[in-house]
C-alpha cells in the first residue's frame, strides 16, 4: 500500500485527488463502487451489442424471425438494476447522513466556525461574523472568493488511517445564491452543494489538513490574486480550489474562490484584524 504522510492512498485513488475531510473516503469509496458498477456493465452491455452486430450481419441466406421477446430475461433486467439501485442506496445512507441530514446522530452536533457564503453571477461573497461569531452586527466583513477556515489537526498511523483527532473544527456553510442556481464544489473535501436562490441550505466540512503557506509565507489568503487579464485567481499552489459546479451563465467557468485551512491562532488573528478594521469603518459611519 502506498500511503503518503498526508493521509492519500495512492493505491486504490489512482483517479482522485487527495480527500482531506473526514468522511472523504467514505465518498471515495461509494464513487468507485458505483464507477465499476457502471463500467462492468458498460462494457458488457457494449461488448455483446458489438458480437451480436458482428453475429447476425447481413446475410442473404438468413431469414428474419418473428420473436415476441423473452419474459425471464426482461424479468432479469428489471430486477437486476433494481437491486443494484437498492444495495447503492442502502450502502450510501450513512455517508449520506453524515454530511447531509441535521437530523441524523452522526452529523455534528456542535460547529466552531460558521461562514455564510453567498454566491452569485459570478463568485462568491463570503460572509465572516467577526470576533463575536454572530451575523449582523458592526465587526462582520466580507470577503470575495476567499474561504479562510481553521483545520483539524489529526494524528495519523504508518497506514495513514486517523487515530486521534486532537481538535475538533467542524465548520458550517450557510449557503445562499442571489441570482440562479450555483454548486458550491470543494473537490479536495469532496464537498458538492448546490446554492439555490431564495434558501439558506446548510454544508458542513472539516478539513483535516492544513494548506501550505503561500511564496509570502503566510498561511492565509488576504487578497485574492488574479492573473493579468482579471480572469483567474493566480496562487492556486498554495489553497485548494473551489469551483462553481452548476452552469449558471458565460462567466461560470471562472467563478472560482480559493480555500485555505490554516492553524486555529493564525485564523483567528486574522479574524480579529479584519473585524477591528470593520468595527473601525463602522464607527466612521461607513
Ligand atoms: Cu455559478
């Protein structure tokens, strides 16, 4: 097995990107299931389109049949799926409630961090609550396309399986959208949410790794950096990207915003910088 120091087994992801969350092995493992549950059948069903083409080409010897169909091989193709289709839904629940259901025991009861990100055409304005932790009051700021977050420090084995998870910084989303349909996607989390106009729907992740600092050596992203023609956010080495993952109009393809997970005093300075500098330009009356 070939597992790196960051936790990445290269062995059986040899198409994924390394999943920092988590429950980011758990989706792993549910996409590759269902991946050689399709491919199987792909290539089956392909295979012996591909004979028979061959098998019954044209011949003036032959003559068409009549056939009214077979009942058990329909039979069979109807049950078939529609077990496959239970046994993926049964095996994903769990998965699908950790991430997704409020309600279910095993998504977190308690989160560190709340950001509120809302997108639009095209990118994101990311909502902070400042020193205080809530919304609506004279410290919160914003920032555009930047998504600053604490990381869990974790204690690995030599398989590279979590042992201890030393603090706990379950971070919460709340995800709106100002104009049409966007699809928060946050591939190294194997986070995919879509943000729907006129609801406040709720994403949670935890990052189990933090980013590298940037060439500045700093750790968190401040200022985004965008190449020369204004199009692409430059310093992707350094955070994980964000992309939009729902059509949403001629600018979708650039509607990116970069991620970094940074030690908790790093962010937390910055948190208390940026909402003093808020505070400050409220007191001025704007
Ligand atoms: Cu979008």
């Amino acid at each position: 097995m070939q597992v790196r120091p960051d936790g990445f087994d290269a062995t059986w992801k040899w198409w994924l990107p390394p999943a920092h969350s988590s429950f980011g092995d758990d989706v792993d493992l549910l996409f590759y299931w269902i991946f050689w549950i399709t491919m199987v059948t792909f290539v089956g069903v392909e295979g012996l389109m591909l004979y028979f083409c061959f098998k019954y080409r044209r011949n003036p010897a032959r003559k068409a049949i009549y056939t009214k169909g077979s009942h058990s091989l329909e039979v069979a193709w109807t049950v078939i799926p529609a077990v496959i289709l239970v046994a993926l839904g049964v095996a994903s629940a769990k998965t699908w409630a950790t991430t997704k259901n409020p309600a279910d025991p095993s998504f977190p009861q308690e989160f560190q961090t709340t950001i509120k990100i809302v997108a639009e055409q095209f990118g994101w304005k990311v909502f902070y609550a400042g020193t205080d932790k809530e919304f609506g009051t004279a410290d919160d700021f914003f920032e555009t396309n930047i998504l600053n977050v604490p990381y869990e420090p974790v204690r690995r084995n030599d398989a590279g399986e979590v042992v201890e998870v030393l603090t706990e910084e379950n971070v919460r989303i709340l995800l709106g959208s100002k104009d049409v349909i966007h699809s928060l996607f946050i591939p190294v989390l194997r986070v995919k949410q879509d943000a729907v106009p006129g609801y406040l729907g709720n994403v949670w992740f935890d990052c189990q790794r933090a980013t590298d600092p940037g060439p500045d050596d700093k750790h968190l992203t401040s200022d985004a950096k965008y190449s020369e023609d204004g199009r692409t956010l430059v310093d992707w080495e350094e955070s994980y990207e964000i992309a939009c993952a729902e059509l949403c109009g001629l600018g979708h393809s650039r509607m990116k915003m970069s991620l970094k997970a940074v030690p908790r005093v790093d962010w937390e300075a910055w948190i208390k910088a940026k909402s003093d500098d808020a505070k400050l330009r409220a007191a001025a009356g704007g």
